[in-house]
C-alpha cells in the first residue's frame, strides 16, 4: 500500500507540476571572479547568533555530554590544525562544519598551489571565548593559511564563503572565523512544526497543548474560503518530544502569539495591504515564517472571525519538542492564529494536493475500521509520506518554490 500511495504521488506530481531540465534561468552559470572580504566584513551582513546566520547556541558541550558522540573527529591531511592544547580539540566539529572545512582546503589548495588551510581554534572546552561562542558545541572555527601569509585572509575569508560556511567574518589581521548552523537545525529543513506549548482549540470547546493532541481530535481550523471549521487530526508531519529546534515567535500589538520554525508557512497580510480597508479575506496568503515582519499582520480568531493583527514583535527561541500535526483541511489555528499545517514548498495549496493519497487513504481506512485508536502511542520522527515527499520534491519541482535557509 504505500508504494502504491508513493506511485500515485509522483504520477500527481509530474502531471499537475512539470518543470524543464537543469536548474534556474538563462542558461549556464558564468564564471564569476571571487572578490576578497575586507577587513571585519562578515557575511551574510546579519548577527552570527541569528537564524539567516548561523543560529542560536543550543547547548555548551564537555566531553561528559552525551551530544560528544555526535561531534565528529576531523582527521584531514590537508589541514594543518594548530592544537595548542595538545587534546586534539582544534579538530571536534559537528559534521556540517567538517564538510565545509573540507570544500574550503581543497579551495586553498587550489587557490594557493602548495598552501594548505590551518586551523589555530576548534571546538573549545577550556572557556577561552564569549559565553554565546559556537566554538563550545564544535560549530565556529577560526582559520588562516599554512604560510601564514596575512594578506591571502581576505581571499580566505570569501572562499570560506563559497565553501558554504553560514557566516564567516574577517575578524582579525590574523585569522578568518567561520561558523556553521546546528546539524539539528538542518532537520528543521525537512518539516515545520510548532512548540508543545503551543495550544489548539477543539470541537468540544476545550484548549488542548499540541504535545497532548492525538490522532482523531478536530480542532479549529480554516477552510479554503478563510472561514473558521473544525477539522479532524488525522497524521502528524512530525513529532518529537526530544528534538530540539530553533523557532521565531510572533507577537501582536494586542497580545497574540504565534511560534513557529522559520519555515513553516503562516497566514498574513502584507505590510502594504490595508486590513480595515480590505473586505475580502482572499487578500491574505501564506508565508514563510522567516519573510515575516514587524508591521505584517497575522489572522487572529476574535469571536469566532478571523481579523488581522499587526506584529509587533519578533524574536528568535530554542524549544525542546517540536510537533506538526496534519488536518484535513490543511491549515490550523494555534494560539487563535491561523497557519498551514505544511511547511518548505512556499504554495500552501499544492502542498495540500499532494497529500490527496493520504487523505484519501485515512477515508478508506475508516470506512474498513483501521483507523488508529487515539490513546495508540504516537511515533516519533518525521512521518514516512513526508519524507518521501521531500526527496520526490528535488526532483519535480522548481527549486525557487523551496524554502531555503
């Protein structure tokens, strides 16, 4: 049944969104000359601790931690690593920043026939930097070159850049530090979710967190004319209590809050639209999370009617618990704020077709009585069907409908 369901997909996804060979527009790519970095430039030109950069520190980690054994050992022979500790903490990085580190020494090496990168600070577990220091869960490192020529750090510093480091700053005359997100903020990029915390309304009248709501419950949500229904709970995209994850709240001029992963898709008004003026609820569309601003405005329920409310307020959290539950109308109101229940593919409605064969699959299963008992545990992860959608997605669908981090 569910290569069945698997097949049935693709067929729907290559009639209804067929896309040409290649990627992007116009053609091949040009040669583009890489230009060096001046001196404390950094890119992207936003804070290190923020979700377009590298992110928040999520947790200092110690040999004694439990996450050590998810740190990786870079062994590199075309990396001189200085180790002025004599522990061979200058190579503990998270995988992410040991696959950039690697693009980045075959780059010197090309760039600098018979140069090699060096590494003069890794993972820190000595206390040596500022308390927000990404160097504590093996995520920064700051670099130079063998020879340590300090007139080839501007060069460095942009081909760290194209080496795909999240923010890389030229620091110092000295040395070039780079950093890269969390191995676990990646697998944000999979799904969107909300925090447990996080409260939905049912058929009956009650609140309920999302980290008790189960398979079978109706909750409130939106119907594609923007009225308020009731909807039935019928998969999970992705639950975790264990997993932890960077979220941005939103909240309003009137105390309305809505926290969400940066790409989940939210319902909004744009910042030029004009609520008391519009009549029309139409006028409003999904959004990713993370193009939200200050000034856009959110649909609230207020007495049973969806209106917009401006934000006020913006903010970047950790949250351990993340969880996305599916309706079949496809959207959700939590904390009184209507969303999608879809993140990652920017068009909310195409995300809800290609979720036809399970809709359609969870009727069947009602109609012959194997529906899932709600007090049935719940597993743990991102859903199968899900999973599968975002590999197929790769492959049928133009990459600029994709949330990109």
């Amino acid at each position: 049944m569910s290569m069945l369901v698997i097949l049935v997909l693709f067929a729907i996804f290559t009639s209804v969104m067929p896309c040409g060979p290649g990627r992007g527009i116009g053609g091949q790519r040009r040669f583009r000359k890489p230009t060096p970095l001046v001196f404390k430039q950094h890119v992207p030109n936003v804070s290190e601790n923020t979700i377009n950069a590298s992110g928040l520190q999520e947790e200092k980690i110690t040999r004694n931690d439990e996450k050590f054994k998810d740190l990786e050992t870079n062994y590199n022979e075309d990396i001189i690593f200085k180790d002025d500790e004599g522990t061979g903490a200058d190579r503990v990085m998270t995988q992410r920043c040991k696959e950039k580190l690697d693009t980045l020494a075959i780059s010197v090496m090309n760039q600098w026939p018979g140069v090699r990168l060096r590494v003069i600070e890794g993972w820190d577990e000595d206390d040596a930097h500022g308390f927000e220091s990404l160097h504590y869960e093996g995520r920064a490192v700051d670099v130079t070159t063998s020879d340590r020529d300090r007139s080839k750090n501007g060069m460095l510093a942009r081909l760290a850049v194209e080496a795909g480091f999240d923010w890389v700053y030229y620091e110092s005359r000295a040395h070039v530090h780079c950093s890269v997100k969390s191995d676990s903020s990646q697998q944000a990029h999979q799904t969107g979710c909300f925090t447990g915390d996080s409260t939905v309304q049912l058929a009956k009248g009650e609140t309920r967190l999302l980290s008790e709501l189960r398979i079978g419950d109706h909750v409130l949500s939106m119907d594609s004319d923007g009225q308020l229904k009731y909807s039935e709970v019928y998969m999970f995209l992705d639950r975790d209590e264990q997993q932890r994850r960077e979220f941005i709240r939103f909240e309003t001029d009137d105390g309305y809050a809505i926290t969400a992963t940066p790409s989940h898709l939210i319902y909004t008004w744009q910042t030029n639209v004009n609520p008391v003026a519009a009549n029309n609820i139409n006028t409003a569309d999904f959004r990713f999370a993370e193009l939200i601003q200050v000034g856009d405005f959110v649909l609230a329920n207020i007495n049973g009617t969806l209106e917009p409310r401006r934000i006020k307020k913006i903010t970047q959290e950790l949250h351990r618990g993340v969880y996305a539950p599916l309706t079949y109308d496809g959207t959700i109101v939590v904390n009184s704020i209507a969303a999608s229940c879809y993140a990652l593919v920017e068009k909310h409605s195409l995300a809800h077709v290609s979720f036809m064969p399970m809709r359609s699959l969870h009727r069947i299963e009602e109609m012959l009585g194997f529906t899932n008992d709600i007090d049935t545990e719940l597993p743990r992860g991102i859903h199968w069907y899900a999973s599968a959608l975002n590999t197929l997605k790769d492959i049928v669908l133009p990459s600029k409908w994709f949330y990109h981090s």
